[in-house]
C-alpha cells in the first residue's frame, strides 16, 4: 500500500517545530573544541615527592566520562583512587594515594568537548629518583585512536547517505510522485536507506564510546559507558535519529499513517542539530537554521535523485510516457531549487565555521571543505546539463504536442528527432548516476568535516590559537595563544616536543620576538618564564592590534646551538 499525498505545509509546520525545539536545547553559551591549559603536575615534571592530586583544566567546560582521568604506573598499572570533586566545570582531577612510590606516572585523559569530539593525550611525571615512562606504555594506554579516528566519521557519513535518503525519498512521495510505481519504488528506497542509517547508527555508537573512554569493544558495552555516551550531545542526537529511523522503517511497510512517516522524515536528518558545531559555534541561530536548510535541501536533492536514477532505469517511460516525462520535469525545477538553498545555507555556514579566507587553506577542516565544494560544484554542473540540455529532449519525445508540463522544452521541440531523444534518455541515466554518486562523496566528506576542529578556530578567529611548526627533523615547537585576542593580556604557551610528542629534554632556553608588520612594530622581545621541562610561558599585553602578528621563537638546544622559527598567530 502506498502513501497518499500530503500538504506541504505539514511538512513545513513539522521541520519549523523541530528547529525551534533544537534552537531551545541549544541556547546558551556556544563553546567549541576544548583545549588544555594547564596541568597539575605539569608534563615531564620531576617532583620530590608524590603529589595529592593531578589536575588539568580546560579552556571550557567539558563532560568526563568514565575512566576518562588515569594515572598509571611504568607498568601501566591504574595507582589513582578516582575522580575528586573540583568545583569547575572545565577542570578534572583524581586523587593518589598518600604513599605513592617514587617513579614515573603516565596521566591519561579523554574528555568529550561541547561540539561531543572526544579530546585526549597522555601527560608524563615522575617522583623521587624514578625515571620516565617508555613511550610504549603511553602507546598501549591510548588504544588504537588512529583507527577509530577513521571509523567514526566513516560511518558518519554513511548515517548522512542512509539518513537524507530516507527523508529525501520521503518527500518524493509525498511531492513530486503521482503515479504509484513511483510512489512505490520511492517507498522501497527509502525503507533499504533507512535500514542503511540505522546500521551505520549501531555500529557508530560503540565506536564514539571507544573514542571518547579508550576502552576496547567489549568494555565499550559496559552500562556505565553506554550511559556516559547517551548523556552527551552525540548520545542525545544518536537516540532521536534511532527512534526515528525505526518509526519510518514502521510505517513504510505499512504505508500509513502519512503524519508518521513525515514525522520520522523530518525528525531522522534534523537529530543532527543536536550534535556538532551548530551547538558549539557562534552565531549559534545561524548555524542551526543554516544546518536545518542545508540537510532539507539535500534530502530532497539526493532522495528524490536516487530515486529517479531507478525510474529511468526501469524505463517506465514505455509504460506511461506522458507521466515520466513530468516526474523529470517536476524533479528538475525541484532539484534547482534544493541546489539554491544549498548554495545560500552553505556560504552562511562556511562564514560562521571559517570566517578568513586564509583558513581554507591552513587547516584541515578548509581542506576538507574545499573538497566538499569542489564535488558539490561538479555535481551542480552536471545538474545544470540535465536541466538544459537532456530534460528538454526527453520530455520532447515523450509529451505529445499540447500537453502541459513543469518545464519549458525549449525552442528546438518540433525539430528533436526520435533517435536524439532516445540518446538524450539513455545519457540522462548516466548522467544523474553520476550526479548521485558525487553526492554520496559529498556526504561522505560531511562524515569527516564533522569531527574536524572548525577552521576558524584552528586559525585563531575566534579565540585560543593553536599551533605547530617544525624546528628541526626531531623536534617541534607548539604554540598556544590564550585567549588571542588583541589589545587583552594573552598567555603565550610554547612546547618543545621530540618526535614522540613528550618534551624535548636538550632544549634548555627559549626566546621570543614579536612583529607586527603593517605597523611596523617590532621586535619586540619577550623572556618566557619556564613552566616545566619543554615548557616556556609569556603572559603578554603587546598583541594590541588585530591580524596577523609574527612570533620568532629563539631555541637554546643544548649549550652552542641555536634554531630561529617564525608561527604566524592571526589575533582576533
């Protein structure tokens, strides 16, 4: 049985319900990436004797989960005795045992930011005459965070092509089918992409667990993780698109009742709101009504491409040709318009989340959305073919002369000869399977844009900057820029680290110069303070003007040599 039709504007009255209850649970302080500013003892620190206590803050409140703050032992034995009570929110600690023995201590720590992305590492100290842990067991304590750093947005993206899908074959039915095999073959599509999203959702959760606590699999299953995983952004949002995807698979085996497919239909891709940057960033309204735009519009895109891919390989031209010819004009205009509110939505998001042109391509997260546009720009201009060129011929051959439909097939109509049109069909196939496919890359690439560090951020736009340069093959110099911005009191933290990433003991001295060249001004010289062994800070009022400043860092390694970096820190 299948789905009647329904107004549109219970589909919009349904999303616009499903915004405003988003844009309530997200209201508040917008946060982002949490970074860690501080450490008690601090890395490679070497104490007389054993501390009471390890505390890290963060430069934001963050969600412990459990096991996520360990020390252990050289024999990667846990000596801790368990989360203590720190009255802030962005600070954790455990507390040791009074009789801590002298040797070397690994501090293991994961917690879960605002946006729900795990953060983690390992800090080394050691007591008395005990000597540092071998990296190996920092190794071990960590787990295989490379893998699962693959895995997770891997199966992000495949919960992105299962979920728009779904919805996207939803509002084929609903909107622009009007004969039931298309009514049907849409319900068919969207019923496989939402058994799609509902297994990529299950193995996901276990997955985030492992990311967020370290654990192995089957610890990952214990309840107290499953619980500390549901608490957060990603459980919250991972639960309504569940319950969701489970309420559309329901009811398009039965084919009714239609508000209940349309609530799932909504509900499914708009779960995502509650999860990622849109909670994390500011503007916190623009990016949410920019996300909800973007995911409707690419549901319609994609669901109702996919599933127009499928007509016209069935060729139910044959059978009813006066309806495939408007089925593919109706979708064209449709499609035209998804790809307009894609393009708006987009270009508000990408300010929010990059802000200067210069992070495109200094971070990660620019590079990845290079990618995403480059593919989205070919899959438009393919469209854009479809819509000018193919459709026209199609729809020339297969509506008799008079008969209405959604497009105009151009000028050349009465000239299209039988055999053009049969190739204009035979090339359109290809074309949208094209079309579909970049789209699938597209929201594969979503998957892992959306575990990226946003490029404004990263860049320093928006606050504490972050970053590495290489001073030598074996050692680099990390920067830290806290709060970054200018005419304030900015702490500059800078790290020395091996190849290893632990602090390089050979570098005993650092120096640093500042320049700010539109001004010309400087340099200007500062003396950091040590902070610990490959540990320097500057507590700094000279960064009075915004943009880019220029920070030449001075490395003492061992007694004769000298290395001279240059970090670019753009101040906000």
């Amino acid at each position: 049985m299948s789905l009647p039709r329904a107004h549109p504007g219970v589909l919009v009255v349904l999303l616009t319900a499903v915004v405003a209850l988003t844009l309530s649970l997200g209201a508040g302080e917008a946060t982002a990436h949490a970074v860690l500013v501080n450490a008690e003892p601090s890395e490679g620190a070497e104490l007389d004797e054993a501390p009471a206590q390890v505390r890290l803050e963060f430069n934001e409140p963050v969600q412990l989960v459990e096991g996520g703050l360990r020390v252990h032992d050289a024999d990667a034995q846990r000596v801790d005795q368990g989360v203590a009570e720190t009255g802030g929110q962005g600070t954790i600690a455990v507390d040791l045992p009074e009789d801590l023995p002298d040797g070397g201590y690994l501090v293991v720590y994961r917690v879960i930011s605002a946006d729900s992305h795990p953060i983690g590492g390992v800090l080394g100290f050691t007591v008395g005459d005990g000597e540092t842990v071998a990296d190996t067991v920092a190794e071990e304590l960590m787990g295989a965070d490379g893998v699962i750093g693959v895995v997770g947005p891997a199966l992000r993206g495949v919960g992105y092509v299962g979920t728009l899908l779904a919805a996207g074959a939803v509002a084929f039915v609903l909107g622009l089918a009007r004969r039931d095999a298309d009514r049907v073959r849409a319900q068919r599509v969207g019923l496989a992409a939402t058994g799609l999203a509902l297994v990529a959702g299950i193995l996901s959760f276990p997955v985030q667990t492992m990311a967020t606590s370290g654990a192995g699999l089957v610890e990952a299953l214990t309840p107290a993780l499953i619980t500390e995983t549901l608490n957060s952004s990603f459980g919250q949002s991972w639960l309504v698109r569940s319950v969701a995807l489970i309420l559309l698979a329901l009811v398009l085996r039965r084919g009714r009742p239609t508000w209940a497919v349309v609530a799932g239909a909504v509900a499914a891709p708009a779960s995502y709101l509650l999860d990622g940057h849109s909670r994390s960033m500011e503007p916190a309204w623009l990016l949410l009504a920019g996300d909800a735009v973007h995911l409707a519009a690419g549901a319609l895109w994609f669901g109702g491409l996919t599933v127009l891919v499928l007509t016209v390989r069935a060729q139910t031209v044959d059978d009813d040709p006066v309806g495939a010819a408007r089925l593919i004009a109706r979708f064209s205009t449709a499609a035209l318009w998804s790809v307009l509110a894609l393009v708006v939505s987009g270009t508000a998001m990408a300010w929010a989340l990059v802000r200067v042109p210069g992070a495109l391509i200094s971070t990660a997260y620019g590079w990845l959305l290079l990618a995403k546009v480059a593919l989205v720009v070919v899959a438009v201009a393919v469209a854009a073919y479809n819509r000018s060129r193919l459709v026209p011929a199609v729809v020339a051959r297969m509506v008799p002369a008079g008969a209405s439909t959604d497009v105009d097939p151009g000028p050349d109509t009465a000239d299209v000869t039988a055999r053009r049109s049969r190739t204009a069909w035979r090339l359109l196939g290809t074309t949208l399977r094209v079309e579909a496919l970049l789209l699938v890359g597209v929201l594969v690439l979503t998957g892992f844009l959306a575990v990226q560090r946003p490029a404004a951020e990263e860049a320093g736009v928006t606050g504490l900057y972050e970053t590495s340069v290489a001073i030598t093959d074996e050692l680099d110099l990390d920067v830290v820029v806290d709060p970054n911005r200018a005419g304030e009191t900015n702490a500059i933290h800078l790290y020395v680290l091996d190849a290893t990433g632990r602090p390089a003991g050979e570098a005993e001295d650092l120096r640093l110069e500042l320049f700010y060249e539109p001004e010309e001004i400087g340099p200007i010289p500062v003396e950091p303070f040590p902070a610990g062994p490959g540990h320097w800070i500057a507590n700094v009022t000279e960064l009075s003007f915004p943009g880019d400043w220029r920070l030449t860092a001075v490395v003492g390694i061992g007694r004769f040599d000298e290395e001279r970096v240059e970090v670019t820190v753009p101040v906000s």
